[in-house]
C-alpha cells in the first residue's frame, strides 16, 4: 500500500471504531461513570487513547516516520519488511496479569505521597 492509501485505511478505520466506542460510552450503563467529553474532537490536541481524532494524528505521524525510516517514496508500495512495536519496560516495574494485593501504604511512600 503507497502512504496514501495506508492513511487512507487508517482513518477510515480509526473513525469506524471512534463512532462504535462513542455508542457504548453514550449507552445508560455507561453514561453516568464515563467522560464522554473525551472523545471530543477539541480533546483529540492531548492525544488520548480513545479519541478517534487523537488516535488519527498518533498514527498519521507514526505511518509517515515509518516511510521515511526505510526510505519509501508516497507513491511507493511498503515497507517490505514486516514491522513489531515492542514495549520495552524495567522488569521491577512489571507485575503479573494475576489479582494480587497491592500494598498502597509502600507505592504512597515511593510516590512520596505519605
């Protein structure tokens, strides 16, 4: 896919999942605990995750490094070569996807909120 077509596809897309996550928040059982002025497009300038517009512009500009990275022209079909985002994180900060206790009485003192 050339950048265009690429970013074409994104916004579509971006828009699709923007409005079906604007119909779940606006849903009753939502409506009351949600802030549903986040998905504003006037909000989309603090890049949060779940505004459509903010998620647009994120990967816009992701989508065009990447093309600029390896060397790809607009018109150009690629990149070539299959790409990973991979988060890099301390292990200490790492915790298991299992319930645990967590002990606030330590995180307040490492926070320096005690």
């Amino acid at each position: 896919m050339t950048l265009n077509d690429t970013l074409k596809l994104l916004r579509i897309k971006e828009k699709n999942s923007g409005s079906l996550l604007n119909f779940a928040m606006s849903l009753k059982r939502y409506r009351d605990n949600m802030d549903i002025q986040i998905l504003r497009s006037s909000d989309a300038f603090y890049l949060p995750a779940v505004n459509s517009k903010a998620r647009i512009k994120w990967g816009a500009v992701f989508i065009q490094n990447i093309f600029n990275f390896f060397g790809i022209a607009d018109d150009e079909h690629g990149p070539h070569e299959p790409i990973f985002l991979v988060t890099i994180a301390d292990k200490s900060h790492v915790t298991t996807d299992q319930p645990q206790q967590i002990q606030l009485s330590e995180l307040s003192a490492n926070l320096g909120l005690d």
